[in-house]
C-alpha cells in the first residue's frame, strides 16, 4: 500500500508494506537479529506491517513471535489481518486468531490493517462490538470493493478506505468513488493488482470522483499520517 505526493513523486518513507505468514515471520525475525542496520534502515524508510493473513493460517501462529517482531519497529501496524470466507482456512480458526490479534492491536494502541473477503458483516459486527467494550483504534479495510450500505458502517468506525484499481472498476467502483469521502480515502498499490502505482490509481479516483487528482492526492497523503505514522 502506497500513497504518493501531490509533485506525483511516490515518497518512500510514505509506502506501507505487509508481511503475514508465519514462516515470513521467522525469517524475518532470524535476518534482523542479525542485522541492526537493517532494521534502522527500514524503520526509517517505511511503516511496516506484520500480521498473520487468515489465508495462510496454519498452526504456527505465535502472538508473542507478532508482538516482538511488532516492538522492532518505529511505526509498525498489524497486517493484513482479516477474515477471508473464500480461502479454504476454517472460519472458526481465522475468527480465533483475527480476534486475539484485533486484541494485541489494541493493547498495543497499533492501527490494523483489515483483509476482508466475503465476511464485511461478520467483521463489521466484530468491530462493532470491540469498540462498544474497549473503544476504537485505527483501522484501514484493505482492498475496500463493497456496497455503499457495507461503506457506511465502516465509515462509522471511523475506518479508511483503500482502494486500487481493481476496485474502481465498473459501476461499484463509480460508485464508491462518488461515496468514500475524503477524510477517508487511502491508495494502495498491491502486487495482486498488477504494476500500477499509487499515482495511477489516485488519478482514476479523481476521475471518477470529479474531485481534482491533487486534492485527492492531499488527502490520501493526510489520512497516511493518521493512520500509519501517529499523526493526528
Ligand atoms: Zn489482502
């Protein structure tokens, strides 16, 4: 996930990324313990992202290897986490583990990053109920392509909204495009989404939105502080 300056320019301390399968996690762990400029380095270039994706579930999972590996960085974030109804995990195993790392999320005053498929009520009356019981926390609903009744209960919980351009598509994406308000709105560039950058997909928002690429661009930029670099 990127989002980019309104020059056109993608700055890289603004560029988000995520890590979320439990062998990445020790890999990971096993490189930066062995290499402290490394993780300088990162942590001065880019907010990173660490959470076990509920597509690859698979047993390993260890909250205390997510919170260490969490604590190394200067702004870290848990994700992707979610709940994904179309990959083969159990639901019952990724609710289990989405819940106790919402949890750590919350004990931790990190944001999430939300990968949600085909499960944005279930997740919705999740979130509901965490934040009616302990209070809210920063949240961005990753890939965000829904209906706008779905868009407005995220927007309650004061979400933000990423979309590329696989989710501007048709007349969803019209849609949304004309629906998420600025406050909101987050780029994201995902692999998954072929190679267009985070440029591209602002200029499509724009496009759709009748909303100028550089107001688009400001915003995205703004809602980025909020959400992965503590800015208020
Ligand atoms: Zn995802």
């Amino acid at each position: 996930m990127q989002t980019l300056d309104a020059g056109g320019a993608l700055p890289f301390y603004k560029a988000a990324a995520c890590v979320y399968k439990a062998q990445d996690l020790s890999a990971l762990k096993a490189l930066f313990q062995g290499d402290a400029r490394l993780c300088g380095l990162l942590n001065n270039a880019l907010c990173v992202g660490v959470g076990y994706h509920p597509a690859f579930l698979n047993g390993d999972e260890n909250l205390e290897t997510l919170e260490s590996f969490l604590n190394a960085f200067k702004s870290a974030f848990i994700g992707e986490i979610g709940l994904d109804y179309v990959c083969e995990t159990p639901h019952e195993t990724q609710r289990a583990v989405f819940l106790n790392q919402l949890e750590l999320a919350l004990q931790n005053g990190l944001g999430a990053v939300l990968h949600i498929v085909k499960a944005h009520a279930e997740t919705i009356d999740i979130l509901k109920g965490i934040f009616g019981v302990k209070g809210g926390m920063k949240l961005c609903i990753h890939a965000s392509r829904f209906s706008k009744d779905i868009a407005r209960e995220y927007l309650k919980l004061n979400a933000f909204l990423s979309v590329g351009l696989r989710e501007l598509k048709g007349e969803k994406g019209l849609e949304l495009a004309k629906y998420i308000p600025l406050e909101n709105i987050l780029f994201e560039s995902d692999s998954s989404l072929g190679e267009a950058g985070a440029l591209a997909v602002c200029e499509e928002f724009a496009k759709l939105s009748g909303i100028g690429a550089e107001i688009c661009a400001e915003a995205a930029n703004r809602n980025f502080s909020k959400m992965f670099l503590n800015e208020s």
